[in-house]
C-alpha cells in the first residue's frame, strides 16, 4: 500500500510542479479470480491483477481528469505534462475547485467497516479449486426436471486504493469480496428457460453454504416452470426483497445533482415535501459493517456519513456532490449512494400477500427504463401471480409501468426480510394499484 | 500511418518483438494446448465535455496491457498483466497455463506478419488531432442546439475518441496488427414549454477519423436531439398490451440483437442453452426474413478488419430467407461443430477472454414500401427511437424500451408516444414478422453491447417491419 501511497503523492507533486493548482491523484490495485465449472471439469479460469493511476488537476480554474493504466515512471511523467497543457486549452469554471478540508476525511475506521476479510490473503489457489468443486457437486444434486446445463462459479477479490488530495486529505482503503453461485438450464417444450443463484459477501463466511444455493436453485426452477403472461390489468406488486434495487436505482436517477442543475429531474422542488406513503423510508448507509457499498469517504473524499434520502415518504437528501453544490447553492451530501437501506417490517411478505385476491410477485427484470424527466417507467418483469398468498402462476412476457413521482405513495406495507447480500439492503416491499401490460 | 505496417512497429517501443512472443507463448503452452493467443493493446481516449456554455472538462486516458489466453479443448485459462516486461509476462502466461495439465508442451511456430482487410479506412487518426482542433466542432453543436429552437434551456455536448493498437500473436504462427480508430459525439438538450419539461438526446459513432464530422452530419445530430425533446412535450405514454407493432427504419435493429442476435452466439449453443441450440437448418422465420451480422460495413461502429483472436471477419448469413443458416463463431465453437471461424471472436479489453459476439447485425431489404406497411395497420404502435434491451438466452423472451414512437391509427400516425418497454418471445416474434420494407437503414448511434461483463462497440440496422404482436408496457 505504501508504494500506491508514494506513487499517488509523486504525482500530487509532479502536477504542482507543471502549474496545477490543485490535484487529486488516486492509484488502486485489484486483484480478482474466477473459476467457473460445467460439466465436471473446469470451463474457465481467469486470474487478473490490475493497476492504475487517477488524477484531476484544476490549473488556472480549468478542470480535467485523467487515467491511465501505463505506470512507467517516464510515461507517467509525459502524461501528466499531456494532461496539464490540455487542461489549460479548456474554458473556466471555478466550481471545479476541491472541497474544503475540514469536509474531507474517514467516516468510520477500518476496522468499524470491517470490509477486509483476513480470510481473503490466507486462501489459496488449492481452496478455491476445491471450493469450485465442491459448489458443483452440491449443485448437481438440485433437482430440475429436464435440466440441460448446470455450472457454478466461485470468485474473489480485493482491491487497494490510495488517495491524495493537494488540500491536505491523503488516506488508503482495502477491501475484500467473495461471490459463489450456480446456474441451470432446463428443457421446457420449445424453450429452455434458465435459473440462477448467486451470492456476494465480505466476508468469506457469510456466504451462503452451497446446499442453500443448490436448494435455491431448486425452488428456483420450480418456480420458474410453466411461465406465462396473464391479462394486463392494476394488481398489487409484490417486489422480492432482492429486485428492489431496479425501482429504487431509477428512483436514484433525478435525485442527481447533475439532473437538478440540467434542469431534467421529476423530484427537483421537492425537498421537504411528500414522494411517497408513510411507509416509505430510505437511508443512504456507508459505514455499515461489512456492507458492499461501505466506504470510508465519498469519490470527493468527503467524509462518509449516513443520511436520511427519504423519512416517512418525505424527501430529507439529495446527492449533491462539491460541484453541483456550489453550482445550485446547495450543501454537499454525496455525489454517488452507498448502501441503501429500507428498513423491514413486522410479517413475511407471504403473510401480507394472504390479504390479497391477486397480485403479481415480481422477483426479476427484464430490460427496461425510465425517464428522470417526467418520471414514467417501464420495465419487463418475471414473477408469479399470487393468490391469497399463494403461487398459482409463473409470470414472464410482461411489463410494469408507473411514474417515479407516486409509485411509492403507493407502498402499503414492508416485509421483515430485508436482503443480506447485495448494497440495497431492502425487505420485500408491497405497492397496490400498479399497472402490468400482458395479454 | 500506415494500415498494414509491420505488426511490431507500434508495440516495438514497449518492447515486443516476435522473439519475445514466441518465448511468451512457449511458457503459456508449457503444460500442452490446443491452442493460445496473445492480445496486446494499448488505446488512447480523449473527451472533452461542454456544459454551461463552456468547453469546461476534459478526460484523457492510456490503457495498456497483455491478455495470455491457453485453451485446450473448450477449457480456458486466461490471465493479463499491464506490465511489458518479459518478467510479467511469462508470470502471466504460466497462471493462463495452469488449465493445461497434459504435462506435454507445445512449441510455438515463429510469429510471421499477416496482412488484414481496411474496412475502416482513415484519413485523419485522432492522434494527430489538437485537442484544440475538437473545440470548435463541440461549441458550434451547442451554439446549434440552442438556435434551433428557443425552448431549449439547458445544452451537454461531447465528443470522445479512440485510437486503439492491437497486436495478436498466436501458437500457430500468425500475427497480425490492427488500428481501431473510434469516434462518438453527444447532444443533449433540456427543454421547457410552460411546465412541461422534457429533454433530448442524439448521438453518433463510427471507426474513423476527424473527416467524419460533416457539416451535414453535426447539423442532422443536432436536429435530431431537438425535435426528439419538442416530441417528448407533447408525447404520452402509449395502452397497455399486445398489440401489432412496426418497427421504423434503422435502430430498431434493437430488436434483431436481441431477439435473434444473442441467441445465435455460438458458445450458447455448444453449451445447449439457447433457444436456437437445435435449429440450426431449420425455418425460424417468413421468407422475407434475411438477417445478417456483417464486419464489413465500412467505418461502422461495429465493423471489424480482423477479429480479436486473429481470424479473418466476414459478412455472416444468420436467417437466410428464414431459414437458420449458422451462429457466430469464434476458434472454440468453430473447433466444436467442425466449420469455419465466423471471425466474431471479441473481447472488451486485455483484460477479457475472448467470445463469440455480433459486430454489425441488420436485416436485409424486403419488398414492401414503408408507407404500404404502415396503411396495413388498423391500430398499433410505431416504434422510432430506442434505449436499450435485453434477452434471456434459452427462454428467448427479450424486452427492448421505446424512447419515442406513435400510435398508428387507421394505418396513420396520430399521436406522439414515449417511455414504454416491449417485451415478447424472440423465436415467436420472428415468426410473426409480416412484412419486410424495402428501406434498410444501418444506425449511426453508439451502441453498446454486454454480454458476461464486457462491452463491445456494434452497430445495428433494420428495414421497416411489422411484427403482429408485441406486449406493449403503456400506462393507460
């Protein structure tokens, strides 16, 4: 790590010295390996080690980034005299500057985020073949009629980052990650539909043990079978605790800073007044343990603090980075989310779903957009037609389509079981009167 | 510079000669192979940005890198270094070699040069281009932009460009060098009319240098960007359901890449799990369906001199008058089902094992007149612009977003539409391809394809066509 430290810093100083006045110089390594297995042997394995240098200048209030994967001393050195003398080609623009110091630093220690697994430099090569092997056993045990295919995948990585802001802020961060999974393909009359199960982590542990992802997989294809599209119709949407994160990514859209300022954001006027039902609570976390998105500062260095998006469907935050800050003349909160939080309910979604005729379980997507601007969204969904709480009928073909600004005054009830293994760290969330497109 | 230089003469300053490959190769292979391969690249990028009336960002950057790929059988083993000395080098090489294990090397073949095709001629590199040169084309777009209708509030314009160098040595001896150039320009626009607000956006991509940027061609992107967010004021969401559909000229290629195009990637198929696996021979669609994935479209986005494991490129029958014809091919599906390499083998970076992947997919012409496809619609959707898709391999079932588009009435179109994901069966709606227009046209946008977490630039292209039946997610 000290050697990105001093890389980071010679760059700091280099840039200083062709006339920046201010810099930003980031240089990270990552390391990552991928096993994926098929038919009782090995399909592929990948091993990467990666390193690169980033850097913004900001020479006479021009402003510029750069990147580069040529860490040659000699290259490095022409590349940011490149750099410097494109930079001084642009036109002004002051708000560019870097954050004031004092707004810069570590939200939570190292070992508070507890992001790297010590577990991650003690495995070797030999532990994670067998590990391979042994998610592929497991998994071949899932019963899917007619299955096709299986395969399964183990990965992992860490990567280092070392930061040096000429403001004074310099600070490293290391983390660790780990992901295993399976996929199956079955045989259904003309199709062959495929199912999936996979699972990311911090901590090796924490991983599901592969008889879960066997199981999942399993339940996936029963559940997958027989798929259809029913009549279009308003039906209340259950969304799996694991698919919220497409709602919620396009619902992230217009609370951008750079979507306020260009003027093409639904929600802009609207801090302080209602986006959704009382139910709807949103938290942007970065210093929780373990999260996949925990962060000690933000891409600006600012310090990495939790705040509220959304309380009780009234709009507290939005992402407002340094320059997009100071062009509204808004406080900075952060350019980018990091974990996002709801928090659960009392029941299970099953037992809320028992309230209902019929709705729709939406438990994956399927291409599909939305519209910062005006807000409507449309997306093809997978799911099931659920009856008094119960599967009747697996879903495919269909579409879901509604508008950002009042989708969530429609959220009624939130499920107890908010999903470990991804950064949106949702519970099962329940809408009523949601338009779905099918026959 | 030329095309058909030396493949050393570029990377020769960072050190790589065939001496050094061959010694590279010998140490991917020192476990036995079937075959290996060696991607070197290094790639330049430079955009500039303008918003708020000034050119006011700028981004350069440098990737530089060897990928070693060792394959025996359709077992892969891939690893990649960013250093050049022969140290990493054969570091990497022996992680790739670790799949190997017959214990039996493989000598490799001295690498001798091989000449390539020039189906992105350039007269201007963008190396050659002062950034200073690039200002004025971003200011007049956005001095365009904002004359072109008073509405129009808010303008971002960019433009960006890549001179890419690869040099790829194989096991067997060949060696070939490529230069790919790439340019991509961007206007967007905010316009606001009362309370209504909406924006546009237009973009356009080629394999070329400054020389593409006509007057013509900056003031139609221009144009276009703001009439798409004049119709989007005054657009609506389209009903909901199934409901005939026609496709308009051009970018609704969407659709072949998804409903078609993925599921004809070879490796989906020797696997067993995509929805063509066995319909290889068989009729897929109407007779007037001809679909092709073609590198040999001149300066296209998508277009491709040589593939990235160093076999010839060639416009590939996929559907010929409906019948399936072949998927897309690269090395280890072409060693699989005993043909030719379709020269489709592709990877995003050094950093990416190579798979078979589309480049420029269209559909050929048909016979009918767009205005006689149109007439034959008593109420449906025409679909104009496009975002993005998806497809789901061995379900087939693909989903692709409608930007813009409008209500087809009594075979008119009558009201401007917007935001609506369609979704269908891709084996299903080829079937239901009524009728085929006689107005192909190939896109000039920047698209972008993923597929196991790599991107690559392709283009896509379509006659006017009509499709029976789409499930249209409208709100009313």
């Amino acid at each position: 790590m000290s050697e990105l430290l001093d890389l980071a810093q010679r760059v700091v100083r280099q840039a200083q010295a062709l006339g920046a006045q201010e810099v930003v110089a980031s240089v990270g390594k990552s390391i990552s390996t991928t096993i994926t297995r098929r038919d009782g042997k090995v399909e592929q394995a990948t091993e990467s080690t990666s390193r690169g240098l980033s850097f913004s200048v900001l020479v006479d209030n021009r402003f510029s980034s750069h990147g580069t994967s040529d860490l040659r001393p000699d290259a490095i050195s022409e590349f940011i005299k490149q750099a410097i003398a494109a930079t001084r080609i642009l036109e002004q623009d002051p708000e560019r500057a870097l954050p004031e110091a004092p707004l810069c630093g570590r939200g939570a220690t190292a070992a508070a985020l507890d992001v790297l697994d010590s577990a991650y430099n003690a495995r070797s090569a030999e532990a994670r073949a067998t590990d391979a092997e042994l998610l592929e056993q497991t998994a071949e045990k899932a019963n899917i009629p007619s299955v096709i295919s299986r395969s399964s995948q183990v990965a992992d990585g860490c990567s280092q980052t070392a930061r040096v802001d000429s403001n004074g802020f310099s600070d490293t961060h290391e983390d660790a990650w780990f992901m295993w999974g399976a996929e199956a393909t079955f045989q259904e009359g003309g199709k062959r539909p495929e199912v999936s199960s996979y699972f990311g982590a911090r901590y090796l542990t924490d991983l599901p043990e592969p008889q879960k992802i066997a199981q999942q997989l399993e339940d996936r294809a029963r559940e997958r079978a027989g798929s259809k599209p029913i009549d279009s119709g308003s039906y209340p949407l259950i969304l799996l605790n694991r698919a919220t994160g497409k709602l919620l990514g396009a619902f992230g859209g217009p609370l951008a800073g750079s979507a306020l300022h260009e003027q093409r954001s639904c929600l802009a006027g609207k801090l302080g007044s209602r986006v959704g039902s009382a139910k709807f609570t949103l938290l942007d976390d970065p210093t929780i343990p373990r999260g996949l998105a925990s962060r000690p500062w933000d891409g600006e260095g600012l310090i990495a603090r939790p705040f509220p998006v959304v309380s009780e469907g009234v709009l507290d935050s939005y992402y407002i980075n340094v320059y997009y800050g100071r062009k509204l003349g808004m406080k900075p909160t952060t350019g980018g989310r990091s974990n996002w939080v709801i928090p659960p309910g009392d029941q299970s979604w099953e037992a809320i779903a028992k309230a209902y005729p019929k709705a729709i379980l939406v438990d994956g997507f399927l291409g599909g957009n939305s519209n910062a601007t005006s807000g409507d969204f449309s997306f093809g969904i997978r799911g099931a037609l659920i009856e008094h709480g119960v599967r009747t009928q697996a879903i495919s073909e269909m579409n879901v389509s509604g508008n950002l600004t009042d989708i969530f005054e429609k959220l009624v009830e939130i499920a107890n079981d908010p999903y470990r293994y991804s950064s949106v760290v949702s519970p099962t969330l329940v809408f009523e009167d949601v338009r779905f497109s099918g026959t | 510079m030329s095309q058909h230089r030396s493949p050393t003469d570029w990377f020769g300053p960072f050190g790589i000669d065939a001496e050094l490959a061959e010694k590279v190769l010998a140490a991917a292979a020192e476990n036995g192979a079937d075959d290996a391969d060696l991607y070197f690249e290094h790639a330049t990028t430079t955009s500039i940005g303008l918003s708020d009336r000034a050119v006011n960002r700028a981004h350069l950057s440098i990737d530089l890198g060897m990928g070693v790929r060792v394959v025996v059988g359709d077992q892969v083993g891939y690893a990649y270094t960013e250093d050049f000395d022969l140290e990493s080098l054969l570091r990497a090489a022996r992680v790739a070699a670790q799949i190997a294990h017959r214990g039996q090397k493989v000598v490799p073949v001295r690498a001798t040069s091989r000449k390539i095709s020039d189906f992105y001629p350039t007269q201007r590199h963008w190396a050659d281009v002062d950034l200073v040169d690039r200002l004025p084309l971003v200011r007049n777009w956005e001095e365009w932009t904002f004359a072109e209708d008073p509405r129009v509030q808010k303008v971002q314009v960019s433009l960006a460009d890549t001179d890419k160098h690869v040099l790829i040595v194989r096991l067997d001896g060949t060696m070939v060098a490529d230069y790919r150039p790439m340019t991509r320009a961007m206007v967007g626009c905010t316009m606001i009319d009362g309370t209504q607000r909406e924006t546009g956006h237009q973009n356009l991509a080629s394999r070329v240098g400054l020389e593409y940027y006509t007057e013509e061609r900056q003031r139609r992107m221009v144009k276009e960007a703001v009439q798409r967010a004049s119709q989007a004021l005054i657009s609506e969401s389209p009903p909901a359901g199934e409901m005939p559909v026609v496709l308009a000229a051009g970018s609704s290629g969407i659709l072949l890449h998804e409903a078609i195009g993925h599921g004809m990637e070879a490796d989906f198929n020797r696997k067993g799990i995509s929805i063509y696996a066995d319909k290889l021979g068989k009729r897929i669609a109407p007779a007037d369906v001809t679909v092709v994935d073609d590198a040999t479209v001149i300066g296209a986005r998508g277009a491709l001199n040589v593939d990235d494991e160093a076999s010839p490129t060639e416009k590939t029958t996929l559907v010929e008058n409906g019948i399936l014809k072949t998927y897309l091919h690269d090395r280890i599906s072409a060693r699989h089902y005993g043909v030719d390499s379709t020269g489709s083998g592709r990877r995003e970076s050094f950093r990416h094992p190579v798979l078979p992947r589309m480049r420029a997919t269209y559909m050929e012409p048909g016979p009918h007149p767009p205005e006689d496809i149109l007439k034959s619609v008593k109420n449906g959707l025409y679909c104009e612009t496009f975002a993005n898709g998806q497809v789901q391999i061995g379900a087939g079932d693909f989903a692709f977003y409608v930007r813009q588009g409008w209500l087809i009435e009594d075979g008119r179109l009558t009201k401007p539409v917007k935001d609506v994901n369609l979704i269908g069966n891709g084996p299903q709606v080829l079937e239901s391809i009524e009728m085929v227009g006689n107005d192909l046209v190939i896109d000039e946008g920047g698209w972008t394809c993923g597929k196991d977490g790599q991107s690559v630039p392709v283009s896509q292209g379509m006659p006017t066509v009509k499709v029976a039946k789409l499930s249209v997610g409208g709100r009313r």
